[in-house]
C-alpha cells in the first residue's frame, strides 16, 4: 500500500511539472528548437488582452556549455513564472544574461521572474531603453498593459536592465557571441536588432512583426524601420530571423512580408501628399493593395493611424 501511494504521489508531482502553458483557445505553449543551439516560443499573434493573459511575444533562448541566454522574457510577472517553466523543461541549467530588445513592456516585464531565480543574471539593453523605461515609460506601459489583461496587479516591481549598450556593442556570454545594432528610431528610438555570430541569427524585435500590426508612437519613425528594412535585406542574408511577434524562419518568410506592408503604405501616403489628399480619403485605395494582410491581427485599426503617422513623417520631411 505505501508503495502504491509513493508511486501514486511521484505521478501526481510529475503531472503538475509537466502542466503546459496553456491559453484556452490560443492553445498550449512550449519552446521548440528552431536553430542551432537557439529555442523559440511563439506567442500568440494578438494585442494583449484577459485571455492571452498579456502574453503575445517571441520568448527565445540560446543554450550555452553552462547556461541560457534568454532574449525579451515576456509581458508581465505571472506571465514570466510560465515561461520560466517551460524554459526548465528544455534544460535545467541557469539564465546566465537576458537582453531585451526596446522599451515597450509586452517584452521585458517578465525581467522579474527570470532574476528572482536567477539573480546574477546580467540584463542587457540598449542605453536609451533603459533611461526611458527608468523615467517614466515603464510605468506608462504598466498602466496599459494592466487594464488590458487584468493580470499584472501586484506585480508592479520592475527589474530594469542593468548593462547598457550602444551601436556595434559585442558581448560574450559563455562563448556565445552577440553583436547588436541600434537603429536611430525604427519601431521606437530604443530597438536593439541583435545577431548571434555562432549560428548565424538576427532577433528583429518589433522592427519586424509577422501576422500582426503593433503601433508607431511618438519615438517611432514608419520611414526608419522601412529603411532598416531595406538595409537587411541588401545584406548577406543570415541563416535565421526571429522576429518580435509572429513566426519565425528565413528572411523572406519573415522580413519581406513587413517591409512590403510599409512600402505599400508609404507610397501610398507619398502620392497622397503630393496630390494634396488627406490619409482618410483614400485609405479605401489602400486597402485594396494590402489584401494579402487582411487576416493579420490589428489592421482594421491601425491602418488608419500608420497611414497618418507616415504622412506626417514625410510631410514634416518636406519642411
């Protein structure tokens, strides 16, 4: 009888390491081995909301000899504690670094629950991020994020990056080399693209996204990330791109579908200015250029206010 119910116990403690992050009709989440030493989970295509629970990035992390290198942990806490488990069920060993690729919370909230583990872990950011994040913008996205999903009260302790970075910056991390890139202002004025040399891969952040559209605030620049764009895919094409949102694989599955969105959208606005037209009097025209993009999340309402956020980049060009 001890016997059975020892057994019985070692099931039941097995079962519950093994409980999958799951998201209801999002379904369950797991990290897969994409590249190399290099693993991913993708998060659902969406904007925040109470039933992806503030989780929609791309998680990844990097196996070295000794450790993990963990690339934008996630959106919020309770969120981070998931992935935390799904990372252990890949490998035991400890988070030796994390980088976050730009300031917007939906990526590096989940900080806390990596370091509380892992407290020496070194958190890497580009230098803007971290001022920005510091001085106010943290607290801006809590506060969205939190109405959104519902699922960040008590969590609102942030752990901030604590090793900043610039343009063409290297860092080792237990042989694992990292070189990264800081665009003036693409997504935001904050994004860090960052290429692991020993396999060859390009973490994109939100400069890329992939079956979803995200905003362009007021550090964005539409005409900056096309031409980011446009500079990666003049260069040697490297053997895996991983973006901020959205599926991940070769640079023309990944790469050319955003960049062909913003081409659409900023000739689009070009000709309108030139034609002294407003955004909304032919964003009908637009639309039908971008059939391939209907099924992506958001566009309905974004669409509209890129096309305003691009006009107003080229018309202040214009000045």
């Amino acid at each position: 009888m001890k016997k059975c119910i020892t057994v019985l116990l070692g099931v039941v403690l097995l079962s519950i390491g093994l409980e999958a992050f799951s998201l209801g009709k999002y379904g369950d989440f797991s990290f897969e081995k994409v590249h190399k030493n290099i693993y991913v989970m993708h998060g659902p295509v969406t904007e925040p909301n109470k039933e992806n629970e503030g989780f929609m990035n791309n998680p990844a992390i990097i196996e070295s000899k000794q450790g993990l290198i963990v690339v934008d942990p996630g959106g919020n806490y309770n969120v981070g504690e998931k992935v935390l488990a799904e990372i252990e069920k890949v490998t035991k060993k400890p988070i030796l670094a994390i980088f976050n690729t730009h300031k917007h919370g939906d990526h590096w909230f989940a900080n806390k629950a990596m370091v509380e583990k892992f407290p020496k872990a070194t958190i890497y950011a580009d230098e803007h991020m971290i001022a920005e994040a510091k001085a106010g913008e943290a607290e801006k996205w809590y506060g969205i994020l939190e109405r959104m999903t519902g699922n960040l009260a008590g969590t609102k302790a942030f752990a901030y990056p604590t090793k900043a970075l610039q343009m063409g910056d290297r860092v080792e991390v237990d042989g694992e080399v990292f070189v990264v890139r800081h665009p003036k202002a693409a997504h935001t004025d904050t994004d860090l693209l960052i290429e692991h040399v020993n396999s060859g891969t390009l973490f994109l952040g939100d400069n890329v996204m992939v079956g979803r559209f995200g905003a362009f605030d007021a550090s964005s620049s539409v005409l900056g990330n096309k031409a980011l764009l446009e500079e990666i895919m003049k260069e040697k094409e490297m053997a895996y791109y991983i973006p901020g949102h959205g599926k991940s694989g070769k640079r023309e599955a990944v790469v050319v579908p955003y960049l062909t969105y913003l081409t659409v959208i900023t000739e689009a606005m070009q000709k309108a200015y030139v034609d002294e037209v407003e955004p909304y009097e032919v964003i009908d025209k637009v639309q039908e250029k971008l059939m391939d993009f209907k099924t992506w999340d958001g566009i309905g309402h974004t669409l509209g206010r890129h096309l305003d956020k691009v006009y107003a980049e080229i018309e202040e060009a214009d000045e």
